[in-house]
C-alpha cells in the first residue's frame, strides 16, 4: 500500500514533488471513511482482445444507458433487452453507468430487473481501502455481448444493473474484496477489482479507479480463463463525476490518477488546493 499526499501552491514543482516523496503525514492522521456518494458515475473500458478467448469468441455488441435502459419502463425487461442484441461489435470504451440514489430499491421493476439502491452506511476505509460487507452502491445500465461461435449457432447475453460490493472473503488469489455484481435475471459476480487507486478530497467527493478482472463465477460460465485482466474502471462522485472516459485506447487507472493530479497541480496556481492519493 502507498499513501501519498498532494499539496498544490503556486509554486515551483520541486515544491510539489517534495511533498510527494516525504508523504507530509503519517497514516493515522489520514484515516477517514468516504461516505456513499449521492451522486456520480461508474465508467467502464473493455479490453476487446482480452475478452476473446471467452465463450468462443465474445464481444461487446449493445450498450444501454440508464436512460435506454430505465427499469421503471415495463417494456424494458430482461427478455426484451436481449432481443434487442445486435450481432456486430462495437466500442468497449467509455461504457457510462449512473449511480442510484441513497435508500430503498427502485420499485416498480420491469420483469427481470433488479437494481439495487445505493446503502446509506456504504463507506471506504481511504488507508486499508476496505469496505463494509452487506453494502453496496447501486447502478444503472446494461451490456450487450455477443459469441458468434457459441453452439448451435452463435449466442448473446446481458451484464447490469451492476452493485459495487465488498466482501474480505474475496480477498484471495491477489484481488482485493471489491468485485461488481451483475444484477439482470439473477445476481452474481462478474468483476474482481484490482490494482485500485483511491483519490479524494473529502468524504462526498472521491474516485476509485483500478483494472476488471474476470470473476471465477463469470469465467465458469463463459467458459475461459479466471481473473484475467479484461478491462478497466472509474467510479466518481461529486467533482470527480465522470471520470475514466478515454478518446481512444484504455489507460491504465495510473494515468487516470496522474491525469487528476496533474489538473490539479494546474489548478492551484489559481486556487490551492488538496486531495490525498492512496494505492492498494
């Protein structure tokens, strides 16, 4: 684990990157818990080779947002949303889902659909960078993805409606506890979450980037390799909304967190300010 601290002044960088290198503080002195954010959004990017060795060749094909997506339109079902599957593939960058609002699940549901609310008691430990098991953060929007070589004669399926969860249990084979459960016709894990970097300012305004690996669960079922390195992410709340969306190939969650430091470093010659980092 590293914990650095950024302060930004209208100074030289030297400045800056001292206070990177001495950390400033030590790590109690940095401890707080980030609340469960009322608002925000989970960015996805898929790797498309890396998925290609699953079901016999698999793609992503549709993507509906939360608006394409709405659970509280009857029609858009489960079985509706995978007739709609096309059969060409398409971009899997800046797949946006939007978080769901603080209490009670949505209701009513179209059939098949199970979005789940975000937990008013979600919270991340900023220096183990645990979570509270039972939690979660709710999200909105669906995937499409398409296996042309699957038996008889090629198959589609849907991922969504996915939950941020924790759980220690998952803390095995180097991944970290923090996986994405899918939440369409039936609940399960579909992404571990690793190599996490957490950038915050306070306890509403925080980002949580890292990579995708593909969940034993979902491997078992399509057929191919476990926590393979399929992707990347950003979840943003607050001022951090909308992070993680690329122009053209995935970056590594690194660069996404050198991308915030670095707008903020511009930033503070007009403005100071502060935002702790910590990687796990």
């Amino acid at each position: 684990m590293k914990i650095n601290k950024n302060c930004g002044y209208p100074a030289l960088a030297v400045r800056a990157m001292l206070a990177i290198g001495l950390g400033m503080a030590s790590a109690s002195a940095d401890a707080t818990l980030l609340n469960a954010p009322s608002g925000g959004t989970f960015t996805m990017n898929l790797d498309r080779n890396a998925l290609a060795p699953y079901a016999g060749g698999y793609f992503l094909s549709t993507f509906w947002d939360a608006a394409a997506s709405a659970t509280d339109n009857p029609a858009n079902t489960g079985d509706h949303l995978l007739s709609q599957l096309n059969s060409t593939e398409i971009s899997g960058l800046n797949q946006v889902f939007e978080l769901t609002a603080i209490g009670n699940d949505p209701s009513p549901q179209a059939s098949q659909r199970y979005v789940k609310a975000t937990s008013a008691d979600f919270a991340i430990d900023t220096i183990t960078l645990a979570g509270v098991a039972g939690t979660q953060v709710g999200m909105t929007g669906v995937q499409g993805f398409y296996a042309p070589n699957w038996p008889p004669s090629g198959a589609g399926l849907v991922n969504g409606d996915f939950s941020l969860r924790y759980d220690a249990d998952r803390q095995t084979l180097g991944r970290t506890g923090w996986y994405l459960a899918n939440n369409i016709y039936f609940t399960m894990a579909v992404y571990d979450l690793n190599n996490l970097s957490l950038n915050f300012t306070n306890a509403e305004n925080w980002l949580l980037s890292g990579d995708l690996l593909m969940s034993p669960e979902n491997a078992g079922m399509l057929q191919g390799p476990q926590l393979i390195d399929v992707g990347n992410f950003c979840l943003g709340t607050g001022a951090y909304a909308g992070c993680g969306q690329v122009s053209a190939v995935p970056l590594p969650a690194a660069v996404w967190l050198f991308g915030s430091g670095l707008l903020a470093f511009i930033g503070s010659a007009r403005k100071r300010y502060f935002s702790t980092r910590v990687s796990l």
